[in-house]
C-alpha cells in the first residue's frame, strides 16, 4: 500500500493542532482530552489469539518494568513511525488466516503475508527494535463500520493516541479514525488487556469479539 507524504504530513499537523489549543509547554498534560483514549480500570478478557501468541511468546507478554506512559513526539520520531507503518504496508500481503493457515483466527508476525493483526504485531516489533517504549506500543481490537473485528496498533504519544492500520496509509489520532475501539493491551503488562470508553457516535453493527 502507497502512504501519502502529504496526507501524512497533515495528519500530525492535525494531532498537534488537536492539543495546542489546551497544552502550553508550561501545562501539564491533558490525558483526558479527546486525542487520548480512555481505559475502565481493571483488566479484562485476553483476545484469543493473542493469548495463543503469548503461550508460544512468553518473553514478548511479561509485564513492563518501568512504563513509560507516553513517547514525546518530535519530528524524528514522527518521520519514523511513518516510515516502519508505510514500510509494514507495502511489504506484507494481505491474507486471511483461513487462507493462510486454515484457522479462523492465527495470531503471529507476518512471513510476507498476514492479516490485520500480523501487520499490527510486525510494526510493533520494529518501533521496539527502534528503541520505542514497548508500553506505548499496544495492539488494539476494534469494530468496523460493518461491524466485523480488526486489529490495529496503538501508539501512545504527547500528541495522542495514534493509530497504525494496515487498511489505510496515514497514520490518525485514534479519535478521527471510523472505528469503535472495544480493548487493548495494559500499559502495565504486555499480556493483559484492558477494556477501552469510546462514546463517540459511530454506527456499527452488532458483531462478537473474543
């Protein structure tokens, strides 16, 4: 998939414009405001396949010792994590797991093809081996307009929460994207979950989501 530079570079001015009105380099942050999702507290159920992944990966789902609750976005940073989304995009074929290994749902890093999930978990890999807090890093379920599930990840960042997705080519706050965000991964522990408040008025059909 082609990214945009353009839309791309749109796309940030938009993150920041979404916080200058409220954030002041002398204000602390503003994590209640619309560009950052919010949590219930408390834990709640694993998707199956990623506790699948977490059996046969145990050293990838250990809690984080030190969370870092959020990376501070500079222009390098940015350009980087344009750079590992558009880059996971092109080189990963789109397939489904019943095609690729006739189950229903396979959780796992892309061998040059994978679902939505593999492209989350492949860019997830490369913005750790990049040097990314892996507690800002959090795989994402969430609805479709048409109701059916699909993973994305997460970015946590002094901007927002921004959101890499193999369906399109920009990288969004979490706020501006057509989805209904249902869970994500603890910021605590990479092998728990946590269930997501998302208000916003989006219509979706019904649609079961392990």
């Amino acid at each position: 998939m082609q990214s945009n530079k353009k839309g791309l570079g749109a796309a940030f001015m938009g993150a920041f414009m979404a916080l200058a009105a409220i954030i002041s380099p002398a204000q602390a942050l503003d994590t209640t405001n619309v560009a950052f999702a919010q949590t219930v507290g408390g834990t709640t159920s694993i998707p199956v396949g990623h506790a699948e992944f977490c059996n046969s990966r145990p050293d990838e789902c250990r809690p984080n010792a030190n969370p870092v609750a959020m990376v501070s976005l500079t222009e390098g940073l940015w350009q980087q994590l344009l750079s590992i989304n558009a880059g996971v995009n092109q080189h990963v074929v789109p397939v489904t797991d019943q095609d690729l290994y006739q189950v229903a749902e396979f959780w796992t890093y892309p061998n040059g093809y994978g679902d939505c999930e593999d492209y989350a978990l492949a860019k997830r890999r490369e913005l750790v081996n990049a040097g990314w807090p892996a507690s800002t890093l959090l795989m994402a379920v969430v609805k479709q307009a048409n109701g059916e599930g699909h993973a994305v990840l997460m970015v946590r960042t002094d901007r927002g929460d921004l959101v890499l997705d193999n369906q399109v080519g920009s990288v969004d706050l979490w706020s501006q994207t057509p989805y209904k965000f249902i869970k994500r991964q603890s910021q605590a522990d990479a092998g728990q979950w946590v269930d997501m408040i998302d208000t916003r008025d989006i219509v979706v059909a019904t649609a079961a989501i392990n």
